[in-house]
C-alpha cells in the first residue's frame, strides 16, 4: 500500500515541476517577443536612417513593467546587460589608433576640466535661486557632467568619425569621464553616510595616473607578438571563453583599484588591438557585443514609468529640452574656445548633449542610499532616458544643418 505522505510528496514534486515550467515558458515567451518587437522597430528604423538604439529603448519600455509588462524587474536583468558597456569598450579600445599628437590628450583634458566647472557653477546658482536642497543640486550636476560612450561611440563609428582627429577629441573626453566615475561614486557613498575612506581615492588617484601613463606609452608602440596564435587557430569555443575573460577580467582588475569596469576593458582592447596574435577576437565576441548592448538599453527603456510621466510630462518634457540645450551649448562654448570652428563647434555640442549610462548608475545609487528622494530619481531616470532616446535625433538634425551631404566635420584653426 503507498503510503499517504508518499502521495502528498509526490503532488507537491509535480506542482514544484509545473511551477517551474511555467516560469520557463513565461521566460521563453518574453525573450521571444522581446526579438520580435526589436527586429520590427529596427526595420522601421532602418528605412528612417535612425540608429538601432532607440529601438532597444522603445522595446524595453513596450514589454517593461508599465506597458506590456512581460518584463516586471529592470534589477533582475541589469548586472547580465551591464556586460554589454564592457564589451562595447573592449571593442572601441581594438579599433582605435591612440593619438601621436599630444594636444589630443591635452585638448579633452582642459574641455572636460572646463565643462565641470561651468557646469558645477550653473548648477549652484540655479540652486539658489530655486530654492533647491544642496544635495538635489550635487546630484543634477553629477548627471549633467557624464555623457554616454555607447551612444556617441556607435554614431561615430557607424558615420565613419571614430578615427578623425575630431572624433578622436570625442572618444577622450568621454574616456575622461569614465576615469571620473570612481571619485563620483565615492562622493555619493560620502553623502549616504558610509563614511570616506582615503585609501580608496589614493588607489582611484594612482590607477588614473597609470592609465594616463599607459595610454601614453601606447602611442605608436608595436608590442612583442605572442607566439600562441595556434593554441586558438580554428577552435571558437577556445576563442569565444578566451575573449570573454580577456574583456571581463581587466573590468574586474579596474573594479577593484577603484575605477569603471568599462574603462578596464577599454585599456584591454588597446593592447589586444596592437597583438596580430588576437586577431580573431573580433569575429569571436562581435554577436555578444550586440546582443549584450542591445540588452543593456532595453533595460533603460524597462525602467521608463509611463504613470510618472503622464503625471510629469510637462517637467520631463521640459527638463529633457533644457538638459539638451544646455549641454549642447556649454560644450559647443568650450570648442569654440579651443578654436574649433563654429560648425564642429557646434557638432561636437550635440554630440555631447544626452545624459549617459554612468549617470543613471549614480542616480539610481543616491536613490538607494537615500541621498535623493522619490520624485528627483524618476525624473531624473526619465530625462535621462529620453535624453539617450531623442540625442541621435538631435545630433542627426545638427549635422543636416551644419554640413553639406557626406561632409564629415573637420579641424578648422
């Protein structure tokens, strides 16, 4: 006879079981619907001549918690997508030449240095005269100043700007601003009450000046080449995991001396570039660098709440066109002031004009430690979101008005 307890195991296994397949068919759905909705946004795209970013965004916010709701969690995908910013720089530091021409790593030092301030001194006074907590105006300030590398990366490469001495001026601002993150994030712990740890900045401090003093050694430098090329000749599972730890692994290094994991597998892409022996990298982990940064901006749509906007859209909407405005117009001044002409001046402003992924990362910490309340983190992830979204147009609509058809912006004394 079997017993009671036996069938009431048994049950319990099978409704565990079913449970489990539920989820998995829920999960297979929602990935499933997720390819579809981006594959149709970008052949919309396409025929619009619009980057394929702003439909990872538009389909992180159909199927995210305020629409369609097959995606509840933003949190629950954002470590694996992150992966995605890692990639993207790992690829970004094999495809660039670093510059001979030492103004090329003056030049975004003093525009970056100028734009912190201006921006640090616009931000006070309009606290001011607002009224505005001390705290609201530091963290306004800390989104204004990153701008996103994705973004301005992808569009410079896929116009064919990446290499131009212009487009290189662009690349190192941003690089500079990812060599800021460490210090930022420090702040925010700081102004949550975790207290400041000297040691932390003093290894932040030091990891800076040896990135600046590696990227200075890599100018037009040939490395010895690795005589390993046959260990990885024609076996992709070896090249795929290889790359894979190449990329991660200086993320993890730079992470733990106090720097962005970015940065770290940007400083890996460099040297990989230089080495004929890793040639094969690029074939290797190009579909995961789509995959994952597709994946990353989804998650930026995910976190779009369509109640707070529609409740908000006059503040959102109207922020969005400021922050764009003002960052156009700070950074097209600064160009200027460096003697570029009015029309790359003004390019090089849109092309800094959006909120980058960095700042969301900060405004989402403040949030957690209770530096910032509810409403400043959902209107800042709102702007944020539709500064990264509506940025291509902007830069798109600036280029069509400063330069005749095919004219890539150029050097002007």
């Amino acid at each position: 006879m079997v017993s009671p307890f036996c069938l009431f195991g048994y049950f319990q296994n099978d409704r565990k079981k079913t449970k489990v397949a539920q989820e998995m068919n829920q999960v297979l759905f929602s990935v499933s619907a997720l390819c579809l909705l981006i594959l149709l946004l970008i052949f919309l795209l396409k025929r619009l001549r619009q980057p394929y970013m702003i439909a990872y965004i538009i389909a992180g916010f159909l199927i995210g918690p305020h629409a369609a709701n097959l995606f509840p969690n933003a949190e629950d995908i954002e470590p694996v997508a992150e992966i995605g910013i890692l990639l993207l720089m790992f690829f970004l530091g094999m495809e660039i030449d670093i510059p001979d021409n030492k103004s090329m790593l003056f030049e975004p030092l003093v525009a970056q240095g100028m734009r912190v301030v201006l921006t640090l001194g616009l931000v006070m006074a309009v606290s001011f005269l607002a009224g505005w907590p001390y705290l609201t105006g530091i963290i306004i300030f800390i989104l204004l100043i990153f701008n996103s590398t994705a973004v301005v990366s992808e569009y410079l490469r896929k116009n064919g700007e990446l290499k131009t001495e212009f487009g290189m001026m662009i690349l190192n601002i941003l690089l500079l601003q990812d060599l800021m993150l460490a210090p930022i994030l420090g702040a925010i712990q700081f102004m949550g009450g975790k207290g400041f740890s000297w040691l932390r900045v003093v290894v932040a401090v030091a990891a800076c000046v040896l990135v600046f003093l590696v990227l200075r050694a890599v100018r037009n430098r040939t490395f010895i080449q690795l005589k390993i090329k046959d260990i990885f000749k024609d076996d992709h599972e070896l090249q795929v995991f290889a790359g894979c730890l190449l990329c991660l692994g200086f993320g993890v290094l730079a992470e733990l001396s106090g720097l962005s994991s970015a940065l770290g597998s940007f400083i890996a892409g460099i040297f990989i570039g230089k080495l004929d022996t890793f040639k094969w990298l690029e074939g290797a982990l190009h579909p995961f660098k789509v995959f994952f940064v597709a994946l990353f901006f989804v998650t930026i749509g995910l976190r779009l709440d369509l109640t707070y906007l529609n409740g908000h859209l006059l503040t959102v909407g109207l922020g969005t066109l400021l922050l764009l405005a003002v960052n156009s117009g700070l950074s097209a001044a600064i160009f200027k002031g460096l003697k570029y002409s009015w029309k790359s001046s003004l390019y090089g402003g849109a092309l800094l004009s959006q909120i980058g992924e960095f700042g969301i990362l900060a405004c989402s910490m403040a949030y957690k430690m209770q530096v910032i309340g509810h409403d400043l983190f959902k209107t800042g992830i709102a702007i944020t979101a539709l500064s990264l979204l509506l940025s291509t147009v902007w830069i798109t609509l600036q280029k069509k008005f400063l330069f005749k058809a095919g004219r890539h912006p150029y050097r002007q004394r």
